[in-house]
C-alpha cells in the first residue's frame, strides 16, 4: 500500500507560504519609532508563530490543491487550535533575510496532531479511503465501508482505534522531521512595500511586493494572496 506523507504534505504548504512572499500588514507606529526609518526598524531578529488552525484556514480559502483539499478534509474533525509552530527571522542590513521553523515545536506538534488524527475513528477511516484509492487509482467515493473493513481484518486490527495505532507506528519519527525548514534570500524595502527573494543570488520579485508593518517591538505580516488570509506576528528577539 502506498505510504501517505501526511506532515510532508504540510511542510511543502508551510514553505509555500513563507516563500512566495505574499505578505500584508496593517498598523501603526509608536512616536518613539518615527525617528527611524523603517530600514532600521526591521533590522535585527524577531520570533513568532503559525497557528496550524489558522494556517489550515488559509490552506482551504486558497484552494491548494488536490492534497492540501485532501489533507483538509481528513483534518476536518481534528482540533488543532491550541497547536503552534515556532518560527524565527533576521533582517541583516547588508539585505538578505533568513527564517527558519522552529524544529522541536514542529515535531510536537505534528506528533500531537497525528496522535489525535489515528485516534478519531472518522478520520482514520477519511485517510484509509485517501491512501486506498490513491494506490488503486480510484476516486475515494468509489471505496466503500465495506472495503474498508477488509483492509482492518486484513490488518489483524480488532477496532478502528487500532487501526490508527497502526498508523501512528508506521509513521514513526522519520515521518516528523521536517525536511526543509529554512529560507534564506534578499529583501528590500522600497515605496511602503516589502519584497523579498528565495535565494540569496537572486534579487526580489518586483511583482510580488507588499505592505508591511514594524515598530521597535513588533513586525507584523498578513498573507493574502489567492483568498488565502494568513496573519503572522514576530516579536523582536534581539
């Protein structure tokens, strides 16, 4: 049976989202901020966090394919609002940027949401039907619950509940990793717009430039991009 990459699948949405740069902010800044120009603001490193709740919110307004539709509609009944991803960033001021997710917070977290994915019984059966018909080359409504439960008494599972186990087992740690969770790049600032690249040999998307909002303590971002709406908020670090 063909293996499901189900933290892969959202590792590439994640970094989708960081490098393509489709970043909007809103705000203010403080009086003790207007002697400095934003090019120095920005200077420096800040941390933050994705909300994976928000962030699978984003993923369905943007209509991100067919595995992130898949993904979702498995993840439908799954709590994941107290879930988050560390993330960092540092602005240099010879340019270049670089943002990097925060390994451990992103094991956790997908450990944690894959613990609660094998344990509901709606969404092991969600991810069987996904995996079945993707090795069969079928449509998932064409796999019925009576298939289904061939696949668990082939697997010697007495419940559902073991199935997810199964599951859980065979991903294992290597499943958790995250694969490539750093970004480096230019960026520059330019007409109340930020613009940023994904290599550092390559100079910023001039059409791809958006709005931005910093202040001494806070650098704010909002993804919108292709009805997809995304905030993300960094704290200076140092």
């Amino acid at each position: 049976m063909k293996k499901f990459h189900l933290t892969r699948v959202l590792a590439v949405i994640m970094m989708l989202a960081m490098v393509l740069g489709a970043l909007a902010g809103c705000g203010s800044k403080d009086d003790k901020d207007e002697k400095k120009s934003d090019a120095e603001l920005i200077v420096g490193k800040w941390e933050g966090a994705i909300e994976l709740e928000k962030l699978f919110d984003a993923m369905s307004e943007a209509g991100a394919g067919a595995d992130a539709e898949m993904f979702l509609d498995i993840m439908d009944a799954i709590d994941a609002s107290d879930l988050t991803i560390k993330m960092s960033a540092e602005f240099k001021d010879d340019g270049t940027y670089r943002a990097e997710m925060d390994e451990k917070s992103y094991q956790s977290a997908m450990k944690t949401l894959m613990t609660r994915l094998t344990s509901d019984e709606k969404a092991v059966k969600k991810l069987l039907r996904a995996v079945i018909a993707d090795g069969a080359g079928m449509d998932p409504s064409e796999i019925t619950d009576e298939m289904l439960e061939q696949v668990r008494e082939q697997a010697g599972a007495a419940s559902w509940k073991e199935v997810g186990e199964m599951i859980l087992e065979q991903a294992g740690t290597d499943q958790m990793k995250l694969e490539d969770g750093t970004y480096e790049g230019k960026y520059e600032l330019k007409d109340g717009k930020l613009y940023m690249s994904d290599d550092e040999d390559t100079d910023p998307d001039e059409d791809d430039g958006t709005n931005y909002t910093v202040t001494s303590d806070k650098l704010t971002f909002k993804l919108d991009k292709d009805g997809a709406k995304l905030d993300l908020s960094f704290k200076r670090a140092g």
